[in-house]
C-alpha cells in the first residue's frame, strides 16, 4: 500500500525480535514512517534485540520486553499506545522443541494468543469498536498436516490435521483467532504460510543452520532420507503478503501464503552447499556437499507441505516475488555479510541442545 494514501496506523507487533517478526518490523517501519510500532517481545532464546538494533534511534519506535501471557501488562500497553492494529507474531515456533518439551508452546502459542485476543477485544469495545481495526494471526501450513506426492496443495479450506506438539499448538491459536470474529466480531485476520527464509533466521532452523555448519567445516545433518519437501517463501515476500492482508484482507478471512517454491529438502542442501562453494571464499572443507551426514528422522516428520495461494492472488493481488534460487544467494550473502549478528547465537545453550538434537554429529 502506498503511505501516502492512508492514514497512520499504530501497531503492535509481537515477537518482533524474532526471525519473520523483525524483518516484519523493518518492512513496516520503512514503508510506513509516519506509524507508531511498538514491539512487544519476551527475548527467549529465540529473540534477539540486536535484530532491530538500527530502529531504537526512531521516535516513532518502541521496545517493550514481556509476556504476550502478561495480561497487565497488555492491559497497560494497549489504551497507553492507542493501538489500532496486532501484527502478532510470537510464539515457540521450533518443531523440534516442542518434541522435546512442549509446556511452553501451550503456554505461549495457546494461552498467550488468548490473553492478547481478550485484551484486545476489551481494548477494541471501550474504544467504541473501530472499524478499522485489525489482530492479524500468523500462523503455518503445519495446521494442515502432511501431504502424499500427489495430493493437491492446502487451500484455506483444507481441514486441520496438526501432528506435532508446536502444529496442534497453533491450531489452537488460529481456531481462537477465527472464533474471536465469529462470536464477538472482532476484526481478525488469520494467515497460514510455509517454511520461510531469509536475514535474521536463528541458526536452529534448516537453512540458517547449513550455511553456519558449512563456514564452520561441521556435518550437515539432514533428517531421513532427505526426501521431505517444503515450499519455501521469502521472508520479504511474506512481509509484504501480511502488509497487503492487514490492509486489504477481509476480517474473519483466512489467506494461505506460500513461495509456489516446493524443493526436497536434500535438494535444498545440496543449492545451498553449491551456493556457499560460490560465494564464501575460505571455507574450511570443500566442496560443501562432502559435509551432508543423514541423521536418524524426527518422530512424526511430515512428508510434505504445500501451499495453493490462488486466494491471496485472485482477492489482494499478492504474488511471490522471490525464486528459491535467488532467495537463497540473498540469504547466504546477509549471513556471510553479519557474523556479527549469528556468532554470538552459537552459545553454550545452544551447544547443549544442538547435541541433544543431532547426538554427536
Ligand atoms: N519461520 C517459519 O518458517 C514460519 C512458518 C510458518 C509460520 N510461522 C509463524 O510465524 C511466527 C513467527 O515465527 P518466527 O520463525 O519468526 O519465530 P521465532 O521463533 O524466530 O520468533 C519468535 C519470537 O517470539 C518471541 N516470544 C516467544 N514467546 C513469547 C511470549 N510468551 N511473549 C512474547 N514474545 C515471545 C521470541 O522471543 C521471539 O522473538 C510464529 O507464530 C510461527 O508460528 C513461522
């Protein structure tokens, strides 16, 4: 949307010190200056405030570290920032962790998303009911369980199916998201997306990991048989999708977001590697392929996700922009431009559950 053709929102962006959330918080501070964004986050593992470190100088710019559970805190934040609109992104999003230890995803994804929905609702009907209001959810195609081969991609009417602690998490999150509208009308807009990628990803996660394992010369573990596939969407593809619903998007309305980019996951690796002999120049083992070691599968793993995003495209003219290809030399480019950034994410903490994940690999 073009700033100059709105008036001014001011928004509330939770877990904005996280991967989607902070490029979240970049897109919609460039495009938008004249907004206030206040970003609500409770720096667990996942959240780096280092992420935003270049946006804490903007007056129209504020940090609040807290609980999306906290509802005193909401309760305070919401009338003294006159929020209009929650882009809200928080949540355990780790589906490994939530095999391991998935208290905290029904904390946060279930509890927490409730708390904000009835803060906000409260917020929302002393203020008169503000048509123009908006509580985006942002939730994944993980909601909609595994595909075979030849299934057709999810569509928004696809039925749930979760299979991990963190998908049936967040199902729950988007079902309380959708009742919120239907019961109390309250201007709700849920949007489901695949696997992204891009700057500020915590080196845990799938790509971020390869491109760190590769400079540092460690295995690549790759799950199975490496034949999983996944649609893999830019990161500043889906900004600009969410920027596109909160504007445009009908309230109670779903919108599925996806990168029309379904790669294996071996193959993945293997572009990467490819990608990192090119462009990083002292990699310490090359070719990078040599460092692929397949590790036992994850219990329950999904086969495939795809994502059918005829509506978005057909309804609010959103369309990816970004190849996998591309995508990815951008990506690997932002990591080997910012040690700065992951080197200190490579903590004891994270050596502690980087074994207890891949067992010596
Ligand atoms: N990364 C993906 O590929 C992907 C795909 C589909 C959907 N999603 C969804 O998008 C959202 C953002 O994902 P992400 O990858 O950026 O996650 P992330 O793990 O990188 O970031 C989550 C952020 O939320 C914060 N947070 C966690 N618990 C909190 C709490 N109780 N209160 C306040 N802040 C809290 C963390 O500190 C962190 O900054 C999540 O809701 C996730 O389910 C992510």
């Amino acid at each position: 949307m073009v700033a100059s053709q709105r008036s001014p929102r001011r928004i509330l962006i939770t877990g904005g010190a996280g991967f989607i959330g902070s490029n979240f918080v970049h897109h919609w501070c460039k495009q938008y200056p004249g907004d206030r964004v206040v970003v609500l986050d409770a720096l667990t593992y996942a959240g780096n405030q280092a992420s935003l470190a270049d946006l804490e100088d903007l007056e129209t710019f504020r940090f609040v570290q807290g609980d999306i559970g906290d509802r005193a805190l909401i309760d305070t934040l919401l009338p003294e920032e006159n929020i209009d609109t929650i882009a809200h992104f928080a949540a355990e999003s780790h589906v490994d962790r939530s095999i391991l230890g998935p208290d905290a995803f029904i904390q946060t994804n279930i509890v927490g998303t409730f708390t904000l929905l009835e803060a906000f609702r409260q917020h929302w009907l002393k203020r008169d009911k503000p048509g123009r209001d908006r509580f985006l959810h942002v939730s994944t195609d993980e909601v909609y369980g595994s595909l075979n081969a030849d299934d057709p991609p999810f569509t928004e009417t696809t039925p749930y199916a979760p299979n991990s602690p963190y998908s049936a998490s967040k199902a729950s999150s988007d079902h309380l998201a959708r009742a919120y509208f239907h019961t109390y009308d309250l201007p709700t807009l849920i949007t489901n997306c695949s696997n992204n990628y891009g700057p500020y990803h915590f080196p845990e996660k799938l790509i971020p990991l390869m491109c760190i394992n590769i400079l540092l010369g460690k295995p690549l573990p790759v799950y199975g048989d490496g034949q999983n596939i996944r649609d893999w969407l830019y990161v500043g593809d889906h900004c600009q999708a969410l920027d596109v619903v909160i504007h445009q998007g009908l309230p109670g309305q779903t919108y599925n977001i996806g990168g029309n980019n379904e790669v294996k996951n071996i193959d993945l690796v293997y572009m990467l590697c490819d990608l990192m002999d090119e462009l990083a120049p002292d990699l310490p083992i090359r070719p990078a392929r040599e460092l692929i070691t397949f590790v036992k599968d994850r219990p329950g793993h999904d086969r495939r996700y795809a994502i059918d995003a005829t509506k978005i495209s057909t309804e609010l003219g959103w369309n990816p922009q970004e190849t996998v290809a591309g995508g990815l030399r951008r990506t690997i480019e932002w990591y080997l431009a910012h040690p700065d950034w992951w080197q200190p994410l490579l903590s004891e903490e994270y050596q502690k559950y980087y074994q207890q994940m891949y067992q010596g690999v």
